[in-house]
C-alpha cells in the first residue's frame, strides 16, 4: 500500500491541526478568559482534558515531520525551490495578517484584563510601524505568540537542501546519530546555555531565542521526514501493523493510546521523532477504519494551514469573540465552539481570495504574465 498519498497527508493535518486546537484550548488554562474551563474526568489538582490538551503539542512534530517529508517527495530528483517554497509560505501567512491585523487594532484594542496571563490581552493597545513591518515578515510574533511556528518553518526550508543532501549521503547509522545529535542540541544544550551562561542578555538575542530554545526535538523531527522520505521505515511500520489481521484497528487504537501514556507520563516529547512517523501511519488507517471522523479530518485538513494562523484569535485575543467559545466554562463545549468557528473563519479567507482572484483586475494580470512568459519563451 502506498502511504501517505495526498488524501492521507490531509487527513494528518486534519487530525494535526484538530490536537492544536485542542493544546491551545485546554493545556493553558491562565490564557483562558474569565476563569477558564471545567471537566468532567478530575485528574490530581486539575482535569483530564488538561492532560489531553498537553499531548496536543504532538501537532508541531507532526507538521515538522509532514513538511520535510513532503518535500524530499515533492523535488526527489529535481532541485528545490527555496524562493518558490518561502513565497507560497509567506502568501499564505499574509492573506490572513492583512484580514485579522486590522481587524485586532480597530475591534480589539484596549480590552482590559480578561485572563490570568495578562500579556494576552493587551496585544493591540499600541500600533507602532516597526512593529508592523516587523510582524509582517514574521521576524516578530508579538501580534500572535502562536505564529512563532512559522519563523521556525522557514529555518527548516533554508536548511532542506543541506538535511536532503545528507540524507543522500549518509548511512542509515549515520542518520540515526544525526537525529539523536540535533534532538539533544535543541532540546536539552542550546536552551540550557540561553538560561545559564547568558544571563539577562538573552532578552536581546531574538534569533537565538527563537531558533535553538524551543526545548523540543521539532527540528529533528523535520529531518527525520525527509530520511524518512528515503528509506522505507513507513512501510515498515504499516507491515508491522499487518499481523495484526483483523485486529489491526484495535491495535492501532491502542498503539495510540500508549503514544499518549508514553509522551505524556514516562518517556516525554523527546521521542517526538519515533512517535510522529508512527502517527502517520495510524492516523490515516484510523480515519479509514471509521469514515465519519475521517471526513471531518479531511476538511480541516484542507483548511489547515488557514485554522493555524486564525484560531488562537478566537482562543486568546478577540475578548468579543473569545467569550462565546468559552460562555459555557466546559472544556469540550468550548473546544466544539472554536473548532467550528476557527473552521468557518478559515473557510470565508479561503473563499475570499478565492473570489478576489477572479476579479478582473486579478484576472487580468494573471494574463498579462502569462502572455509575457510566453513572449519570453518565443524569443529563445
């Protein structure tokens, strides 16, 4: 069986992008307005879907993964685009800053004090034009903290010709030491030099901070998409699952479930790299074996990248907006309330620029370069 194909790529990011929502819901309940949430399940001094929503950082490492995965698929034999790929990134960044920026400064500036972390809720007192500049190239998160991804994901596609090259080149030992090597670096010995030998001169090394003191192995996971997209590991993983014979689905649900218990209570996110190839073998077979939450991992997938952007929003930022997801003060309720609403934002910026392209100013530009590219092509 051919694994992860277009449609099982979309059902990742749909499944990746729902545990985002999930993390950003229910894992930090000082961001939440007025109070936070309630559960149902106790677990020690808080609830369960807390515990749940931690295990919703998984969606980073599965992103990383998917992403230098897709790209050693995308331009296997060819060579890469880096301008192309960082265009299409930004694009997409912008459609939606030039919609929700002037939005959060006319609608949501000066809302007071809403939530415990009050640093979520003056992001738009102050407009200044640097920071704008700033935030617009992604240099700076200030406007969204949930954007930092981005600055992030671009490092990766500067470095994607270097990590292909290696993955070329190396032996599979050789590529196991390299993950191992880039996991500890970024996860254990840059942040802790920030922290212990720079003192309060970190406050200035934005670069530095933002590029090696994540504490996580998303980086190494990154590179283990694209080794990954060399070797046949996937397959392996997928043949593995096949002795299972009927019971395949029940054992993929329980191979699920101990990715949750491991992550979260014994062997932590630093096996990020062994638990994300394995959830992209099991999710898209989960999503096979019970269609409807494969349907609605399918839309969300499609919007992905758009959820990403708008979600936290709703979640954090827009005080109007952000007490109907949580008017309930009940974790799943909320949760349901700004999955449909993150979706339905998501869908409309899609539509809209889908319907300013077809304008006739749009249109006929489009024309105008592809005529000029064809005059190009004539005078050779």
């Amino acid at each position: 069986m051919k694994l992860l194909t277009k449609n099982d790529t979309r059902i990742i990011k749909g499944a990746a992008v729902i545990l985002m929502l999930m993390h950003h819901m229910w894992a930090f309940q000082e961001r939440i307005a007025d109070g936070g949430l309630k559960g149902l399940i106790p677990l020690g001094d808080t609830y369960f879907f807390v515990f749940i929503g931690h295990f919703g950082k998984i969606c980073v490492p599965l992103f990383f993964f998917l992403g230098g995965y897709g790209l050693a698929k995308r331009y296997a034999g060819t060579k890469f685009d880096t301008l192309g790929r960082l265009k299409k990134l930004y694009i997409s960044y912008w459609k939606v800053f030039i919609i929700f920026i002037p939005i959060a400064f006319i609608f949501f500036g000066n809302q007071g004090v809403y939530a415990v972390d009050a640093s979520f809720c003056g992001r738009y007192n102050v407009f200044s034009l640097k920071e704008l500049v700033l935030n617009f190239l992604a240099i700076y998160d200030t406007y969204n903290y949930e954007w930092w991804f981005l600055r992030c994901y671009v490092l990766m596609i500067l470095c994607f010709p270097l990590v292909r090259y290696a993955s070329g080149k190396c032996r599979p030992a050789a590529k196991f030491l390299i993950i191992l090597i880039i996991t500890v670096l970024f996860g254990k010995v840059f942040p802790d030099i920030w922290y212990a030998f720079l003192g309060e001169a970190r406050q200035g090394n934005l670069i530095y901070d933002s590029f090696f003191c994540m504490g996580e192995p998303f980086y190494a996971c990154f590179v283990m998409g694209v080794f990954c997209a060399g070797n046949d590991l996937l397959d392996r993983i997928s043949a593995f699952l096949d002795r299972a014979g009927k019971l395949r689905t029940a054992a993929e649900i329980l191979l699920f479930l101990a990715v949750i218990i491991l992550r979260q209570v014994f062997l932590s996110k630093y096996f990020d790299v062994i638990y994300a190839p394995l959830l992209c073998v099991l999710i898209p077979d989960l999503a096979r074996s019970f269609p409807g939450l494969g349907k609605i991992f399918d839309a969300f997938g499609k919007e992905s990248t758009n959820i990403w952007f708008i979600h936290s929003f709703f979640c954090y930022y827009f005080y109007g907006i952000v007490k109907i997801v949580v008017v309930t003060h009940w974790a799943v309720p909320s949760f349901v309330t700004l999955a449909v609403m993150s979706y339905a934002a998501a869908r409309l910026v899609t539509l809209f620029w889908q319907k300013m392209s077809s304008l006739h100013i749009f249109a006929a530009l489009k024309d105008r370069r592809t005529g000029q590219a064809a005059g190009d092509t004539g005078e050779h």
